[in-house]
C-alpha cells in the first residue's frame, strides 16, 4: 500500500508554548487513522498545519510525494485533503443546501459571463452542485433538513452538515476533528457507521476522537500525542495496553 | 412607548406578508414606477424621481460590495466620481456612443477598484473602511489638483446629451426611464450573480471566512472582484449623473455622499437586493416631503439611521431577518 500523507518532523510552537514538536507520522491509502491523546496535547493544531491553515514552524507535510507544506489551505484542498472543524465553522445564515453547495466550488467553474448569460457551464453547475448536494445530505442523514439554516440545525446535525461539506470537495484524505463530540449512542453509531462506508468507497480518514469506542471501532491504526509529541502509534490493540498511554491519560486524569 | 420586540413584530409580520406576495408586490412597485411620470406633469416629481433612481443604482451597487462580503467601502463616493469624471472628460473631448461610455467610466472605476482591492484585501473589517476613507479623499484631491485633466475646481461644464441614433436624451422623463432601465439590468445582473457560484462564494466570506477557505475558496481574489463588480456599477452611475447634470466638480463627491449612500443600504438592509432600493427611495423621498426641513437632512439620515440601530440592526429588508423568516414559513 502506498502512502498517502507524511509529515516529517512537523513543529508549530505558539510563543514557547510547543503545540505540535517534531511529529513524524506516515498514513498508508485507505486506512482510518486516529488521533487520541489528553486536551491541548497539540491534535487540532495537526490538523490546521496539515491543511495549511497554521503555518508550521518547522518540518514538512508529504501528500501523494509532493511537498504541500508551504501551500495555501485552498491550494491543500484543491489536491484532495479535506477536513471538518472541531469548533464547528458552518455557513451559518445560509441552508444546509446552500452550505454543500459552496463546498463543490473547486468543482464547479462558473464565472461572471457564465452566470449572467446562463452559459451551458452555469447550467451543468447547478445541476450538479442541486442534485450532488441533495445527494450528500442525503448521504448524512439531512435531506428533509435542507432548507434549514446552519446556525438552526441541532448540534449533531451541524457536526453532520460538516461533513457532508467537507465531502463536496470530493476528497481522497479526510480529516474530521471530534465529529461525534456533543452526540448520543445512537447518533455516534451513524457517524461511525458514515466513515466507515466513505472509507469502504476509497477516502483516507483521519479522526481525532475522545470516544473510545469510536477510535476501537473504526481504526486501523492510532497515534497517540501528548503535549505535541507523539508518545505510541500502532494497532488498536497495541496502542490500548500501551503502559506509555495509560501514563499520559492517567497522568491528566482525563478520559 | 413601544418596545423593541413589539416592533421588531410588526414589521416581521408585515414582512411575512410582503414575503407571500412578493412578486405580485414587485409588480405593483415596477408598474406604479414606469407610469409615476405620466400620471404627473409636475417637472419637479419626476427630477426628484430620477435623482430617487441614480440613489438607488448606487446603493445596489455599494450593497454588493457591503452587504454580500462585509467590505466597508466608505471611499465609495470615490468610485462615483471616477465615473463621472471619466464620462465628462471623454465626452467634452470626443463624440463616443454614450453605451461605450458608460461602459468605460465602470470599467475605469473597477480598474481603481482592482488597484485599491489588491494592497487591502487582506485587511479586515475597520482597517479596510479607514484605507477605503483614505482612498476616497485621494480621489477627490487628484480631481481639485490634476487641473489640465479635470479643471480642478472649476469642475466640467458642457457634457453633451446621450444620443442613440436620432434620439437625444434630454428631458427629465427621457432620463427617468433611462434610469429606471439600468437600475433594472443592473438588479436582473446582480441576481444572477449572486445565485451563482460567484454569489455563493461571496456570500461564504462574509459567512466564516476559515471554512471558505477550506473549500478551496480564494479569499482576497474574491474580494477583489465583489469590489471590482460592485464599483463598476458605481461607475456606471457615475456616468448616469455626469449625462444627466452636464456638469461635475470635485464639491459633488465629498464624503457626505458616500455617507448618504451608506446611510441608503444601512436603513434599507443590507445583504438583500431590495433593501437599498427601499432605503434609497425613503431617503430620498422623505426629506423631500419635509422640504421646509431640507436644511436638516443630515439630521433626517442620522436618525434615520439611529432608528435602524436601534430598533433593526438589520435594517428594514436586511438579510438575516428574510432568511429567518423564510425557516418559519416552512415550519
Ligand atoms: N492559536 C493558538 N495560539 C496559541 N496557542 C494555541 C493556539 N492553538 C492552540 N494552542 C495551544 O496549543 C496546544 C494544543 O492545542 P490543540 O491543538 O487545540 O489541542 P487538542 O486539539 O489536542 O486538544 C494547547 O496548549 C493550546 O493552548
Ligand atoms: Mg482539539
């Protein structure tokens, strides 16, 4: 199996604060991959180097074997990553429609002339991004909600709403940040049920999750960090009777 | 006394009214505006009438820019003068087609837009209106100063009636129906970008601009061009007054004019393509009703704009409001 992403040696310091230091991690094509460890151990601010949205401070990001560390977060997600966020950032005085429909923009090309003439290139667009949203919300559970706007959804269906926009881009890496934090048992087990099938159908995911269960479940291989370090990687199995993680956990009093 | 959720009641309520009706209601406002000046002879009404039109080309212009990416244009009066000035100056010099004209004065205006929106896209909310304010009084400097171009002061007399063919535009209801027309291609063109992939992607950076850019959505590039969309109709406009009064001067565009047409999509609501339409028609028309008072316009628009403030942040058509009340219906 090829790798998909790397980084090497990956470090974003915030005024002495060392959030992310030195982490090297190698994700293999179409694997589930999660994220664990105690809060602030440096896992959101992986995520926002990965995609471009923090500037590292050291060490590079490897996607498909092309350096992407110096690109811009539009440019990381035009390359196919694509991620949810932990603090939810939704559209929010727009519909659940028009959110997914603002995520096919990297898949759709019109422009002024188009729009004002009702080009053919218009007319493709709309159909695809009416019909493939309806698709992704229907995808996640939120087709009879689509008419609602962002900020009236209920939590879970927000966490949901991200998804489904984040899979608009159409993706080939996946990363959510916490995507079943705030839900119940049940509506955790479509989340989980969810990844699971998008990645049966190709998509490389990455998750940062509390839930145990979830992490057990669904991955095939974890990364625990702790204070930006990462302190044990490997099967799931390994990872849980790891004396080194039960320390960190423990140490925090935490999950 | 009433209290603020009183009235925030009742004009949700007749919101949700107009809301049922709104095409018909549009019917109605367009129909009563292309009869307005044969149903009156009075001279006066239908000057006041296209002045009501220019206002309301404008204010749709600047909401573009304020109301669908939260740019704080406050220089905007700048825009409206280059248009201006660029119809007075090719026009006292050349005998052009007043629709190539027209066409370069918008065209003018987004090159500075593009200029401006380059070095200040990056800039957020109160840092762009203080840059903006900057550039707007730049513009009206070069005007008083670069006088073999402009005559400085003096301003540009003489700017020749628009001619298609035989038929000179020319009286104050040729005007009025020449305004009415671009204000309706300029709405027509509007609405069609703004329910596009264009509109959409602006509408995401006034949204949340972190997850637009997780969409892939180039953020200063999109600025850019709401700023160069929404001043090329302020351009256009700009030719509108230029053809219109025959003569311009650096005294028309002071920022008291960018105020006015700020104060027009603050009251109106911003963020709807009805909103300034409706606040340019009140605050041009109001103070015209109260005409003893005409020395106190600016106090009219402040509390005019007080009002708003207080008692509809929105503004009276503002976006937030119609997208809530469109959840409610459904329910
Ligand atoms: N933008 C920021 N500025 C300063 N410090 C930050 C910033 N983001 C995160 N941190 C710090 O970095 C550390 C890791 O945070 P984070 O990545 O959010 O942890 P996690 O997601 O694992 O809970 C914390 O100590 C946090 O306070
Ligand atoms: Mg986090």
């Amino acid at each position: 199996m090829a790798t998909i992403l790397k980084t090497d040696k990956v470090c974003k310091y915030f005024d002495g604060v060392k959030a992310v230091d030195k982490v090297s991690i190698e994700v293999e094509e179409g694997i589930i991959l999660g994220i664990i460890g105690p809060n602030g151990a440096g896992k959101t601010t992986l995520f926002n180097v990965l995609t471009g949205m923090l500037a590292e401070t050291d060490g590079k990001v490897i996607y498909k074997n092309k350096d992407i560390t110096k690109l811009s977060p539009q440019d990381i997600t035009n390359i196919g990553i694509s991620r949810t966020f932990q603090n939810i950032k939704l559209f929010d005085h727009l519909s659940a429609h028009e959110n997914v429909k603002i995520g096919f923009h990297t898949k759709t090309k019109t422009g002024f002339i188009d729009a004002i003439f009702k080009t053919k290139t218009y007319k493709n667009d709309e159909q695809k991004v009416n019909e493939k949203g309806i698709k992704l919300l229907k995808r996640v559970g939120l087709a009879e909600k689509q008419e609602i706007l962002g900020q009236n959804l209920s939590y879970g269906d927000k966490r949901r709403l991200e998804i489904a926009r984040a899979l608009a881009v159409e993706p080939d890496l996946l990363l959510v940040d916490e995507p079943t934090a705030g839900m119940n048992a049940k509506e955790t087990r479509t989340i989980v049920e969810l990844l699971d099938k998008l990645n049966d159908e190709g998509i490389t995911v990455i998750i940062i999750e509390h839930d145990m269960g979830v992490i057990m479940n669904l991955c095939d291989e974890i990364v625990v960090l702790n204070d930006g370090n990462v302190i044990s990687r490997g099967d799931p199995n390994y990872v849980q009777n790891d004396p080194a993680v039960r320390e960190a956990y423990l140490g925090k009093g935490a999950s | 006394m009433f209290s603020n959720s009183k009235i925030s009641n009742i004009i949700g309520k007749l919101k949700g009214i107009i809301l049922e009706n709104k095409l018909k209601i549009y019917l109605i406002i367009l129909i009563s505006a292309v009869i307005f000046p044969i149903i009156t002879d009075n001279q006066y009404y239908i000057y006041i009438g296209v002045l009501t039109l220019m206002y309301m080309i404008l204010a749709s212009s600047l909401n573009i820019i304020v109301g669908y990416t939260y740019q704080y244009l406050i220089g905007f009066a700048g825009f409206f003068a280059i248009g201006a000035y660029t119809t007075a100056i090719i026009t006292t010099s050349y005998e052009v087609n007043f629709i190539f004209v027209f066409l370069i004065s918008g065209i003018i205006a987004s090159i500075f837009a593009l200029l401006l929106g380059i070095p200040t896209s990056r800039l957020g909310g109160i840092f762009f209106a203080f840059a903006t304010l900057g550039f707007g009084e730049i513009i009206r400097l070069i005007i008083i100063n670069w006088d073999t171009l402009t005559r400085g002061t003096f301003g540009i007399p003489g700017i020749p009636r628009p001619k298609l063919f035989n038929f000179i535009i020319n009286t104050n209801t040729n005007f009025y129906y020449f305004a009415l027309l671009i204000l309706l291609v300029q709405l027509f063109i509007s609405y069609r970008v703004i329910n596009s992939r264009v509109g959409r992607a602006w509408l995401s950076l006034k949204e949340n601009s972190e997850a637009a850019k997780a969409m892939g959505i180039k953020i200063a590039k999109y600025r850019v061009l709401n700023l160069m969309y929404g001043t090329f109709w302020a351009g256009m406009g700009g030719a509108f007054f230029a053809y219109f009064t025959q003569y311009v001067s650096p005294d028309t565009f002071v920022l008291d004019e960018g105020f006015r047409i700020f104060a027009m999509v603050l009251v109106g609501g911003m963020g709807t393509l009805i909103g300034p339409i409706a606040g340019s028609g009140l605050l041009t028309i109001l103070p015209e009703l109260v005409r003893e008072f005409a020395r106190y316009q600016l106090i009219i628009y402040g509390i005019a704009i007080l009002l708003i403030i207080h008692y509809r942040p929105q503004g009276l058509f503002g976006a937030k409001e119609l997208a809530q009340a469109k959840v409610e219906e459904k329910k």
